[in-house]
C-alpha cells in the first residue's frame, strides 16, 4: 500500500511511519520541516497542510492519507479549518483518510450522556482548549462530503514509550486499562493505525487504549 503521513515528524506521524515501513508500506513522510532522508520505500515532503493547492499532487499518488498534525500552543482554533481543506483535497483525489485525532469526542466513561471534552475527571480547563479544537476537528469530519475517512481517538494520555505490540479497540467510549488508566504509546497507537488501513474496521470513529495482554 501507498501510505502518505502528514505530520511525519511529530510523535504520532513517526510512529506511523516506522509502523508502515516495517509492515513493507511505501510511505512519504510529509511535514514543514523533514528531518528523515529517503531510502527505498520511504519518500519526504517538506510541505505545509495550509497550502491545499500542493496537497492533491501527494494525496492522488497515495493510496490512503494519514492526517496527524498538531498545532503550536495558541495554533489550535486552526486545526478545523485545516481539517476541511485536507478533506476537500482528498475528496477531489478520491483518497482515502484515516485521522489521528483527539480523544474530546468521546464520551465518558463515567457517564455516557457527556462527552469527554465536558468532563473535568479527563480534561481539565488547562487542556480544554485543545480539547475543543479537537471536538471541532471531529464535526468538521462527520459534516464534510468526502466520506471515506475514520477518526481515531486515542485514550486520555498519548505519551512516548516503547512498543508493546498489544491495544484494545472500542468504539466512541474512552476506554480504561484494569487499572483504570487510559492511555498508550506512539508505537502501539500506531499498530492500530495500520491495522485500520490494511482491514478497515467499517466504524467512522473508533478509539483504542494499550493492552499488552491483548
């Protein structure tokens, strides 16, 4: 599979990368500011997600396209907007996207009838406004034409860490560990990101949690 990673260098975007190159993928990893050389199956763009008009070009060579960009602090009321003009250049290439998103849409453990973003157990006021970009993120997703794109919400905590090869899927509830945590690894987000695209799952939005045990 042809697989282009926008947000190649961030912490996300690399974990995809190097899931996809050692699953045998051909990727280009493409962000402003590339720090990877090529090699065999691995391309790189230096390229800004603002510029759609340089998008389509990456998108049509692409099988499939994974949007996992974050923005500087002050940035995030962009990330919608950004969003939409991704998804109108995937749509005019017909490719299709899988985006790594936040974990606001969710609902909440705790109560069902809440969404993630509105509870202050999982985002507390000094994460809420990357909460709501996120939750915008998410709208702008379920009301754009271009239906083929998933959203992947990661549990409450998405942190470095090694790759322990194992996560538990759910659907549009954060999910806990026995212990009561939410949270994963880069790399293990990553195998559910390649997973999704090799045998997709049929669900819109879905979320995983880490289980080695899985």
């Amino acid at each position: 599979m042809r697989i282009a990673v926008f947000g190649g260098t961030g912490m996300a975007g690399s974990a995809v990368v190097t899931e996809a190159l050692t699953r045998g993928h051909v990727v280009t990893a493409v962000s402003r500011r590339p720090s990877a050389a090529e090699t065999g199956r691995l391309g790189v763009r230096a390229l800004d997600v603002a510029r759609t008009e340089e998008l389509e070009p990456v998108l049509a060579a692409a099988d499939a396209a994974v949007l996992a960009i974050r923005l500087a602090p002050g940035s995030e009321h962009l990330l919608a907007r950004l969003t939409r003009g991704f998804l109108d250049a995937a749509k005019r290439c017909g490719t299709r996207v899988l985006v790594v998103g936040g974990s606001a849409p969710l609902r909440s453990p705790a109560d069902a009838g809440r969404l993630l973003v509105d509870d202050p157990a999982y985002v507390p006021v000094e994460w809420r406004t990357i909460a709501q970009a996120s939750l915008d993120q998410f709208r702008v997703c379920l009301d754009h034409p271009h239906d083929a794109w998933t959203y992947l919400s990661p549990p409450a905590i998405l942190e470095p860490g090694t790759r322990t090869g194992g996560y538990r899927r759910g659907s549009t509830t954060l999910l806990t560990d026995g212990n009561g945590d939410s949270r994963i690894t880069a790399p293990d987000l990553a195998i559910a990101v390649l997973d999704e695209l090799e045998s997709p799952g049929g669900e819109h939005h879905f979320t995983v949690v880490q289980d080695p045990s899985a």
